[in-house]
C-alpha cells in the first residue's frame, strides 16, 4: 500500500472505531468507551504518519498517542496536546485487569462525557490536519 491507501486505510477504521464507541457510550460501557476513543485517536494518528510520511508510510506499531504525533510531524497546539495526553491513558487502563478496577471506578457518566467531548475534539482537530 502506498502512503494515499494507508492514510485511507487508517482513517476509514478510526470512523468505524468511533461509530463503536458512540455505541459504547450510549449503553453506559464507559471504559470500553473510552478504550475505544483511544483508538479513534491512534489510528488518525497512524494515518497522519502514513499522509506526512510517503516514503515510509507504515506507521510504527506503537500505542503512544504523543510519540505518534510527534512521528507524524505535527504541531500540536498545547489544549490539543493535553487532550491527547489524557486520552493516551486509556489505552492501559482499560486493557489491564489490575488497572482496569480503578480505572472502572474514575469512568462515571460525567466523566465519561467529558472525555467523548474531548475525544471529539481531538478527532476533529486531526481530521483537519
């Protein structure tokens, strides 16, 4: 794949990914939703690498929001930045048994809303980009 099929590769699994977690959200599986928001944002990440990098479009296979932004070459307003830090805990909290208790208790409906939004935000920001 070149670097146009994998930026559409990766986009078009971030849109299905956040489908998913809109439906997640709705049913109240708030950290699955949040580990999926994750998703969303990572794999607009690895399709921005795949954009801003053609002559070596595959992304790393790499979890970290913030080392994926930086390898994709993008200047990351401070607000977004944060977001995105926040967000990269996801990935670990909601994966890992012993993480996951705690992790379950921090995901309440508000805080939960709060991170969609944020989520939403990010992912509308990268999708300008």
């Amino acid at each position: 794949m070149d670097s146009l099929d994998l930026t559409k590769y990766w986009f078009d699994s971030s849109d299905s990914d956040y489908e998913t977690m809109k439906v997640l959200y709705n049913n109240k599986k708030n950290t699955w939703c949040l580990f999926l928001g994750h998703l969303v944002i990572e794999k607009l990440l690895k399709g921005l690498y795949a954009k801003n990098n053609p002559k070596k479009p595959i992304a790393p296979k790499i979890h970290n929001l913030i080392l994926l932004s930086q390898k994709a070459n993008l200047e990351v307003p401070t607000e977004i930045r944060e977001k995105i830090q926040t967000i990269n805990t996801f990935n670990i909290s909601a994966r890992y048994d012993d993480y996951k208790k705690s992790f379950d208790a921090k995901c309440t409906d508000d805080y939960t809303s709060e991170q969609v939004r944020n989520i939403e935000e990010v992912r509308k920001w990268l999708k300008k980009q």
